[in-house]
C-alpha cells in the first residue's frame, strides 16, 4: 500500500501507522468505507435475517466457499438476525442445503443484529424488505449499503429470498438453490470493489 487516502488528503503511511488503529478504525474515502484488518484494506460484508439459523447462514457460508482465493483474503463476511436468539445453530436442513454446494456451516451460531455490526459492514445484504426496515431503524436513517441479497439474481422477479424455517428440506434446497444464483454477480460487484481498494 503505498498511499492511503482520507477526504481525498494523502497522508504519509508512516504517519498513518501512528493515528490510525488498524484493527478498530475505518478511513472513510468518498463515501466509501474502508476497514483496516491487521494492516490489510478488507472489503466486509454482511448477511441479514429474522433468526440468523437458515438463510442468512448459508448466504455466508455460501459466500465464503465460492470466493475466489484471489480475493478471499481481502474479503469478510459475517451474518446476523434482527431476531437472531444468540448461540442457536443454524437449522439441521440449512447445514445439509449448504454441503450440498461444498459450504459448511455446521459450526455456525447465531447472533442478534446491531448498529455495530451495520455500520462496520462495506455491503449489509437482506433477505426480505422487511430487514432492510429493521436495518434502518437501528440507524435512525437510510442505510446506504443494505440492499436485498436477491437483487444480484437479475432473472429473478421477487428479490426476496422466502425463509424455509420450519418447512420441508426441499424449501431449504430451493433456498439454497436461489442463493447460489445470486453469487456471481456479488462476487463481481466484490471483486470491483476489492481492486478499487488496491491504492
């Protein structure tokens, strides 16, 4: 990294080394946040549902599996719930849905959304329009980096993703299913974002 850039101002990378707490701090540069992870530019993203134990754990699973290594380094994901009962396994079905795409989300346990976790995110991704609202409340304004994980399948109508909970392990294959349709449009629109960071 040879430069780093705050409000479009160069400051010197050893200056920035004795200001900067590259583990906790993000440099914001036109309007898009950076995050600094142990000295790396990361691009951070992060899935949203209700319960945090079917769909958006396989979203990141999923994620996570089909990154290219190119990138995979450069890039974090993580997922919540807006009613997320924190320490709960993902669902047996949304385990089994996963492996069947070579994702293994066994380990996963869930964890209840907050504004933290909104604002430190570079790409909030929602399920359905309702988490979008919830991910608003907690910011008291629009967040201008959530958007439906749906949106990246363009052949799709409804760009929410239905949740399976409770239903059949075919629900939970089809959700699967319709999650894996939206990866290579968001792992372009990640890679785009990841080579913007490379100063």
């Amino acid at each position: 990294m040879d430069k780093i850039f705050s409000n479009s101002n160069y400051v010197d990378p050893d200056q920035a080394n004795r200001i900067v707490d590259f583990d906790a701090c993000r440099l914001y540069n036109c309007n898009i946040i950076i995050t600094f992870d142990g000295g790396m530019l990361t691009f951070s993203v992060l899935m949203v549902c209700t319960g945090n134990i079917c769909r958006s754990p396989m979203a990141e699973g999923l994620l996570l599996h089909l990154l290219p290594e190119s990138i995979k380094p450069r890039v974090s994901v993580r997922s919540a719930g807006t009613y997320g009962l924190h320490g709960n396994r993902a669902e047996p079905f949304a385990i089994q849905a996963a492996a069947d795409y070579g994702a293994d989300i066994s380990g996963h346990r869930a964890s209840i959304l907050d504004a933290t976790m909104v604002r430190s995110a570079d790409l909030v991704l929602a399920m359905e329009n309702y988490h979008i609202d919830k991910i608003n409340d907690l910011l008291f304004f629009r967040c201008k980096t959530a958007r439906l994980l749906g949106s990246f399948d363009h052949e799709r109508e409804n760009p929410e993703i239905e949740d399976p909970y409770g239903a059949p392990l075919g629900a939970y294959e089809a959700c699967a299913s319709e999650i894996v349709a939206c990866m290579p449009a968001l792992i372009d629109h990640i890679r785009h974002q990841v080579d913007m960071r490379a100063f």
